[in-house]
C-alpha cells in the first residue's frame, strides 16, 4: 500500500509523493484548492473555461498541437479535470521521461498564451459540451439537484456557466481568475510512482518562481429558505432521471467512515439495498446507487436512478421506504461485514495504480490540508459499529426534509412534493 509523503518548496507549494518503485511509470498532477466556487455571478464557467485554454498554446510550445505532439512522443496520457471546489491538470508517462512531462504540465499552468482568437474558437467547443449535458440527463439531473439543494449561489451553479458568461468571456476574465486563486497556498504537487533522481530540485526549478501571495477564501454557502423540494427540468425521455437527497455532512466531518458504510449497505454495488428492491425486485430501473458529496461547508447524501416513467412513483416510494428502514431498524451485522469489506477492498484496490494513489492524497491535502494515511483509513473503517451506522442513519433520514430533483417528461411538482409528504 502507497506511503504518502509531503514537502515543501521555498514559496511554499506543497508537494506529495507515492513512491511506488515496483513500477515503470510516474503521474504527475498539479490540484488546486480552486474551482467553480471561486467564481463571480459574472465569470461563471471559468474555471473549466480556464482548464481548455492550457491545453492551446504558451510562448514555448505555441500551439495545441505542439503540446500534444511532445506528450504524445513520450507515449505519455495528460489530461485535466473541474470541480466546484478544486481543480486538477495531471500527465502519466514511463520514468524515465519524467522531467519532459513536468517541463510541459508546468509551462501550460504558468505561460499559457489565452490568445484572443483562441478563446473565441473554445467558446463554440464550451457551448457544445454544454449541449452534451443537456442531452445526457443521467449526467444533468446532478446540476438540477444542486440548483435545488443551493439556488443562486456557487454551489449551486454550473460548473460549465452559462452560455451568457461564457460568450462573454475575454482574455481579462481568464487571467484575473487565475492571478487570484492560482497561487502557492493553493497549490500542490502530486508524483506517484518510480519518482526518479533530483524530484525536488526539478520542482524547484519549474515552480519556484511563482510568487506566493495570500489568496483569501471564496464566500460561506448559505442554504436557501425552504421552497418547494422538488425541482423538475422538463424533457421528453423515455426513461426519468432522479436524484432523492437530503442534506449531509461537510468534508472532514466525525461521521464520514459511518457514512461511508451506510453509503454501501444502501447503495454501492449489486447487492446493496437499492439496487435490490429498485432493480431486482421491482425492474424498475437500470441503475441506481447511493452516495454522498461534501464540500467544506456543506454536504448531501443521495439517492441517484434511471427508472421507468411510467413507474416512478413506485421507484420513489421505494427509495423512501429504504432510507426509513435504515434509520429505523439497526442493519445486520453480516450485512454490515459485507459492507465494510467492499468499502476496503474498493480502496486497497484504488491504492494499487499510481494514479489513484495519488489522487487519494492530493484530494485529502488539498481540501483538507492534511492527509489520513491508507492504514489509518481503514483502521477507522474497522471501527465503525452497527450502532454508529443507524446513528447516522437517523441523524440523515429521520424526520429531516427530503429533497427531488428529475429530469423527464414532468411539469407537475406538486405530485412529487406529495410523495415526499406521505
């Protein structure tokens, strides 16, 4: 299993490594503690605009095709990825070719060119992968779950914009986000693998010259007053999207390993819960799971499927029954074995890969500022009891508002919001 390691570099960056010298290859990630949340009402969709422009052309390599052509050399992958609350660029290549993929991921963060005609030519390839999502509504339903849990607000929001911010977007947009959050105290390096010789000098080398500055924090979320808690996007489908939540826990709370466990017992795998009465039992559907998002200062837990639209009220009348049973009837302690199992061979398995070993730590140090080593992970694992997990059931499910957001052939909410009711 990977040790986590961590460092510094003079200005601060932090820097974490997974040695894993049984292998031949080293990825190579830069997160930042920034992504859609640190967005204006004005610059919504930045942060993953800014995560396409990287990839098109700096002073040294001036084109999109100059940069992919040397990766591409090296036979390495890269790639990069947006979320509400961090952001990260990464390349995977054979050791030996280490320092060129670290040459190129640097230089697209720090010199990026933003060319003007450029950005205008992204606008349309942003506006079409917004067009993805709107026809992909197992994907969408989570941005109108969001709408619904946080209205008006970053967490709320898009991560890809509006086609309004993003047609209006300029070079200024683009380098006022990033001269403000991508700064050293949001930054941190990631290397899994065989690292290779002279790690840190060549770190030094790339990234010791941004100069650290205090970045401050984006605004508090602020729940919305209660409304209607269903929120429909209306689509003619032959199949309904749905996401059933309440609200949960922020990132780094006490009950996150119970939660974890519920979070298997109702939904992870064929044998969970969920996927038994609503599939299995029922045919209801051909997916469903549960699971749990947090940020810093706020979270949910979730019930996500594609059902029948013929059938959905059954399929949520069935989900709510399951998460009343689950606060209302401790679970079996063979169930929650099987559940503590799966949660930890999920994990080891994670650990195996460079990639999701690093990922691991970078998540943790960049959200959290410190990292819970693998052995500890699943030595708090072990120590979740029956008790801990119908605790937390009760605390989620008992008697608390419920949340609905669907993607389908519906325009009435006033149908669901009795369902919720009863």
């Amino acid at each position: 299993m990977a040790i986590l390691e961590k460092a510094r570099l003079g200005n601060g960056i932090r820097v974490v490594t997974a040695p894993m010298p049984q292998v031949g290859s080293v990825s190579c990630f830069v997160m930042l503690a920034a992504g859609s949340r640190y967005e204006t009402p004005e610059s919504q969709g930045i942060a993953h605009f800014a995560e396409h422009m990287f990839f098109k052309g700096t002073e040294k390599r001036p084109t999109a095709r100059t940069i992919s052509a040397e990766i591409d050399g090296i036979g390495g992958e890269f790639n990069a990825f947006t979320g509400k609350e961090l952001t990260g660029y990464y390349v995977r290549c054979a050791t030996e070719t280490r320092d060129v993929a670290l040459d190129v991921l640097t230089d697209m963060l720090l010199h990026s060119s933003f060319d003007p005609a450029e950005i205008e030519k992204e606008k349309g390839v942003i506006l079409e992968e917004m067009n993805v999502y709107l026809d992909t509504p197992q994907r969408y339903v989570g941005n109108v779950y969001d709408r619904l849990l946080y209205a008006d607000q970053p967490l709320g929001w898009d991560i890809l914009g509006t086609r309004e911010t993003i047609e209006a977007a300029t070079r200024d947009t683009f380098t006022s986000y990033l001269d403000t959050w991508y700064r050293p105290e949001r930054m941190v390096v990631g290397i899994a693998g065989r690292l290779g010789d002279g790690l840190t000098d060549r770190l030094e080398e790339l990234l010791g010259g941004i100069e650290p500055r205090e970045t401050g924090t984006p605004s508090v979320t602020e729940l919305p007053p209660d409304g209607s808690p269903v929120l429909l996007h209306t689509k003619t489908s032959e199949q309904a999207h749905l996401i059933l939540g309440v609200r949960g826990y922020p990132i780094g709370h006490p009950n996150r390993y119970a939660l974890q466990l519920l979070s298997v017992v109702l939904g992870a795998g064929m044998s969970s819960r969920l996927f038994t009465e609503v599939r299995e039992k029922r045919g209801l559907g051909y997916y469903i799971h549960a699971g749990a998002t947090a940020y810093t200062d706020a979270g949910t837990f979730y019930a996500s499927a594609g059902v029948d639209v013929s059938r959905i009220d059954e399929a949520i009348t069935t989900i709510l029954a399951e998460l009343r049973k689950i606060a209302a009837e401790p679970v079996p302690a063979d169930e929650l074995e099987k559940a503590r199992g799966y949660a930890k061979g999920r994990f080891v398995l994670r650990l195996e890969s460079p990639q999701g070993a690093i990922q691991y730590g970078l998540r943790r140090e960049v959200l959290e500022n410190e990292i819970e080593e693998p052995d500890d992970l699943l030595a708090r694992l072990d120590e979740v009891t029956v008790e801990d997990v119908q605790r937390v059931a009760k605390d989620l499910f008992a008697g608390k508002r419920l949340y609905l957001a669907i993607v389908g052939p519906f325009d009435d909410p006033a149908r669901f919001e009795a369902l919720l009711a009863g």
